[in-house]
C-alpha cells in the first residue's frame, strides 16, 4: 500500500498512517488503502485488534487533504463526506477492538478518524481540534456527531465552532481520550491493554462493540440488541468454556468459536 504501512503482531495489527511529510494528511488515496487495511481487519482471524497510527512524532492526521477540496460541486463533496463517513462506519462498527493512538496533531479528518475508534490514547504533544470553520467548512467525516457524543453538546458545539485546538490533558479531562503518555509510551501502552482484551472472550469482545454503538443508532433499539448479543453469546462454545474454566477454577482459554446453534446469526466476527 502506497500510503499505509501494516504489520501483525501478537494477534494486533497496526495501521500507521505515512505521510509525514504532509503531517499524513488523508487524501484519496489514503482512503483507498486504509479500506483495503479494515478488508484485511474483518478477514483475517489472526487479527484480535487494531491499533492506528501515524508515522512521525508531530501528527497522528493534520486533517483531509485540503488540496483535494478545490473545484468539487455540491454533489462531489457530498459524495466526499459520504464516502468519508462510511469508511470511518466500518472502523465503528468493527467487531475487534480498534484504538487511535494520536501521536501528534489530530484535526479535521484526524480527529474524526480518532473518534471513529472504539477509544483514545494519546502522546502528551498532541492537539485536538475540527478547526474546518476557518476553511468556510464543517466536518463531514461524522465530527458534528461522534464529537458531541464523545464530549457532550456544550463543549462540542464550542470547539466546532470557534476552531479551538486543545492539548492532550484537556483531552483527556473531558473524555476525547483514555490515556495520555509520553510520546515513547503510547504504542507499548495500547499494546498492553489489547493484549487483556485479547486474552478475553473474542465473540463476546465484539457483541460489546455492537452493542455499545447501539446507544448512537437511533435505528436500534439498545436494549434489544444487547439481549440479542447476551442470547448469542450463550451459544457460544466460549461461553461454555468461560463458565466451566470458571467452576473448574482454570483460566479460560477462548477459541472464538462461531455460534454452537446455527439458528443464531451467522455473520462471521472474526
Ligand atoms: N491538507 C493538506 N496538506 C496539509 C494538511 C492538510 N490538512 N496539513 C498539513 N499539510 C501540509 C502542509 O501544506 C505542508 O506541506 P508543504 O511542506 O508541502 O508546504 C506540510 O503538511 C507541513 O505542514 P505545515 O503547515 O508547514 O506545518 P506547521 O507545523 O507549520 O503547522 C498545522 C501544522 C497542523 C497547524 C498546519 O499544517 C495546519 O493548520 N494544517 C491544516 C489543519 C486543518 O485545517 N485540518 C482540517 C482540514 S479539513
């Protein structure tokens, strides 16, 4: 891939971002490669989680190319932001954990790839900020909706507004963000929680995901998706196993193993 590097470890596959000298900026192609990186996420069953980054130590993504925006009609731009939403949907909806450690500079884009992540780590030089009001814009990636969900309305509608960048600790104060650590820190400390997560029921692991996102799909009702998960994961083989590792006093050993009952979704996690 022309503009995303992958590797495979441990069962966590890292996605960083490499364009460092346009502060990895996303540009078309970006999109085309990263959407080729969440194929291989949703493929490839030796992937348990993600993490994405970006290359460099002054940006994680300074925003959507600008260059790109020039000349677009009303109809392209649309399709634009759509084509935007919908590749950072796929990283929401993932059924494994995917966590944005931000090492630098998140605006715009890059900051709407980081919130499109199940959670947040960031380096302590980071800033934050959907400064695309001083461009004559508004984000388009779903930064109206998932910065207000993440931060509440009154502080969302402020930095949308005003274009405000804010450092990692402020950050990390009105819950954008999980952690914050230095700079050499931040890929060893994802690592180090997705290895608890890995170690945990893998089906069950993605029925938290789906179910958690519910709360945001005014087309579900969460409760209801949260039984349907609850019943699905009764028919799991890991289930059973974490419930006699249990009994028996072992550690449990998951194999994420597909529904027992095939009467149950068939759509494969992982
Ligand atoms: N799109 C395209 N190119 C970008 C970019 C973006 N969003 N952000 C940075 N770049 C490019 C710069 O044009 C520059 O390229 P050049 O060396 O070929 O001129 C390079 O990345 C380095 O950026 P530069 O502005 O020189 O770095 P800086 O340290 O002075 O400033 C920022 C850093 C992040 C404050 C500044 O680059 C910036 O404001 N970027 C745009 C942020 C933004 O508005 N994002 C939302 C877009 S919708």
């Amino acid at each position: 891939m022309e503009t995303i590097l992958t590797s495979l470890e441990n069962g966590i596959y890292t996605i960083t971002i490499n364009r460092p000298d346009k502060l990895n900026a996303l540009n078309r192609q970006v999109f085309a490669d990263l959407n080729t990186a969440l194929d291989e996420v949703y493929a490839n069953a030796d992937i348990r989680s993600v993490i994405i980054t970006g290359a460099g130590t002054k940006s994680f993504v300074a925003g959507a190319d600008i260059s790109e925006f020039s000349g677009l009609s009303n109809e392209q731009s649309i399709a634009l932001a759509k084509a935007g939403q919908q590749t950072f949907f796929r990283i929401e909806n993932a059924p494994k954990p995917i966590v944005a450690c931000v090492n630098g500079f998140a605006l715009g884009g890059g900051c709407e790839l980081a919130m499109s992540c199940h959670f947040r780590l960031t380096s302590d030089n980071a800033k934050f900020g959907q400064p695309e009001v001083n461009l004559g814009l508004i984000p388009g990636y779903g930064g109206t909706q998932r910065l207000v969900q993440l931060i509440g309305k009154g502080k969302a509608m402020e930095l949308l507004m005003s274009a405000a960048m804010i450092d990692a600790n402020a950050a990390l104060l009105c819950g954008l963000v999980n952690y914050v650590v230095p700079q050499e820190e931040l890929l060893n400390k994802a690592i180090s929680i997705l290895q608890v997560i890995n170690s945990k029921a893998p089906l069950a692991v993605g029925k938290c995901i789906e179910a958690a996102n519910a709360v945001f799909d005014e087309t579900k009702n969460g409760y209801e998706v949260e039984a349907a998960a609850f019943g699905f994961c009764f028919d799991t083989a890991d289930m059973k196993e974490g419930t006699s590792a249990f009994l028996e006093k072992r550690k449990a050993v998951f194999a994420g193993k597909k529904p027992l009952c095939t009467s149950v979704s068939s759509v494969p996690l992982w």
